[in-house]
C-alpha cells in the first residue's frame, strides 16, 4: 500500500491548488456555495493527475530504472507490477469522473467540468507519448497545464476569468518549467544521464536566460495588474500593488538558489524546503487576503 501511495504521488497535489485561484481572487474563498463545489473539482483534478503519473511511471519504467532518483519509483524498482498499474491508474481516472459527476452548476453547464479535465488528460497523455521529448514545446505544455487547472475552478463555480488570472498563471508556470528542465540539464551535464531527450537541445546558459527573461516578464506583468484601474476598481483598494513586494522577492529568491547556490532548482522541491520562499507566499496570500477581503 505505502508503494501504491507513491505511485500517486501525493506530494505533487500540491500544483493542484491553482483550481482555487478564481475563488481566491473573486473573493468567493469563505463561500460555502462556490467552495465545495471547488472542492470537488481538487479532488477530481488530483485524481486524473495520479492517473497520469501512473501511465507515466508505466511507459518510463525502463528509462527510470538506470536514473539514479527515478529507479525507486515504484514500478521501475519493480515493487509494484505494470499491471498493478494499470488497475492503479483505471481506478484513479473512474474516481475523477464520480467526483466530477457530484459538481453541480447552478447554470447548469456541468458539461465544462468535463470538457476541462478531459482536456488537462488528453494534453498529458500527448506530453507522454511524445510532446515531452520536443524542446520547448515541453515546457509550454507545462505551463498550459497549470492554466488548464485555473480553468478548471472557473468551470465548476462558474466565475469568469479575467485574461489576468490566465496570463500570470501561463507565465509563472512557465518560469517554474524552465528552472526544472535546468535541474534535469545539470544532472546530465554532472553525471551524464539523461533524464529526458530533450537534455541535450537545452544547456545551462540557455536555461538561465530564459529563466530571467520569464522571471522579468512575470514580475512587470504582476505589477502591472496590481496598478491597472481594473483591478484596482474590482478590488476596490488602491494598495494591491503592495504585494509585488513578495513575488519580486519570491522570484529573485529561486533565481538566487537556481544561479548562486546551484541547488536543486525542482519547484516542488524548492517550495516545500526553502523558507525564505514559503515566507513569501505566505505573506503575500495573507497580504492579498487583508487587502481584497477586508480593506
């Protein structure tokens, strides 16, 4: 069973928490209405993602087993079978649909739920057979995944998002894909194993560009829509602008660690260790809450 929880891979559910920005932003987060339904849609959406990394562990099986970190997975150590697997993944895809079933639209568009996770699926299953082994095209397939996942709060309460959401969604997730395809290019150029193909169409120097020039764009974007009438209308405070303070220090803190420290730059990794950048989203989540709910 302990092996089986691995093969789901829990710990990455928490990428799934961006189907909670539109309640967040929307200011719906405490509303019991918009919130169980959000709920639901977590779950599902964690469910078809452990789908995922079961197929994905099944097909990468051989490969894994010569990488240093991936050969104890589950399936590649050999302690969970490929048909267990399967049976794995088939359960995981047959809990997202019953719990999709259970969202309930008061407009009755629950077809979107569907179509949304539906597509996050399909995208993902591409990426494995084959998207993730073209340069570039991975990362922005990352990124589109994360979009996928706002979309898919928008669809299960019904709150309409704003290019806003979408955009600073796209790019931070790309920034993040960059610096993992950076730690997977300093473990091929340290040890010589390549964990995916695309290893040697990327190098450090190339990575560290893009990273910044990403970092950049995600920084000046956020600020403009803090200072944007939109916002500052919607929100109706003039002071969201003050959380730029924790993005700007939450992105120059990953640069610091990816480029100064040359750790391991796996956002997963990074968030769930490194304090200064947890202090960050912290404060920022609380900042953003203090100005759009109660001033």
């Amino acid at each position: 069973m302990t092996e089986i929880i691995k093969l789901l891979r829990p710990q990455q559910w928490l990428k799934n928490l961006f189907v909670f920005m539109p309640l967040f932003f929307d200011r719906h987060l405490l509303d019991v209405d918009y919130l169980l339904p959000c709920i639901l849609m977590f779950l599902a959406f964690c469910m078809a993602a452990s789908g995922i990394y079961c197929f994905n562990d099944i097909l990468d099986a051989e490969a894994d087993r010569k990488h240093c970190d991936k050969r104890r997975r589950p399936i590649a150590s050999g302690k969970v079978s490929k048909m267990t697997g399967y049976i794995v993944m088939l359960l995981c895809f047959i809990l997202s649909i019953g719990l999709l079933c259970l969202i309930n639209r008061a407009d009755g568009r629950n077809g979107l739920v569907f179509l949304v996770v539906g597509a996050y699926v399909v995208m993902s299953v591409a990426y494995s057979l084959l998207l993730k082994h073209i340069a570039l095209v991975d990362v922005f397939v990352i990124a589109v995944g994360f979009v996928l996942r706002v979309c898919a709060g928008g669809a299960a309460t019904g709150i309409i998002l704003t290019h806003w959401i979408v955009l600073m969604t796209f790019l931070l997730a790309l920034f993040l894909a960059f610096a993992k395809r950076r730690d997977d290019v300093m473990t091929f150029e340290s040890d010589g194993i390549a964990t995916r193909k695309t290893a040697n169409r990327y190098n450090v120097r190339f990575l560290n560009g893009a990273t910044s020039i990403v970092g950049s764009i995600t920084m000046v974007s956020y600020i403009m829509y803090t200072v944007s009438p939109e916002v500052v209308e919607r929100f109706g405070s003039p002071y969201v602008y003050l959380t730029s303070i924790f993005v700007l220090a939450g992105i120059i803190r990953y640069l610091q660690i990816m480029m100064v420290d040359e750790k391991n730059s796996n956002p997963n990794e990074v968030i769930l260790k490194d304090r200064f950048i947890q202090g960050c989203v912290i404060a920022w989540l609380l900042s953003f809450a203090l100005i759009i709910y109660y001033l």
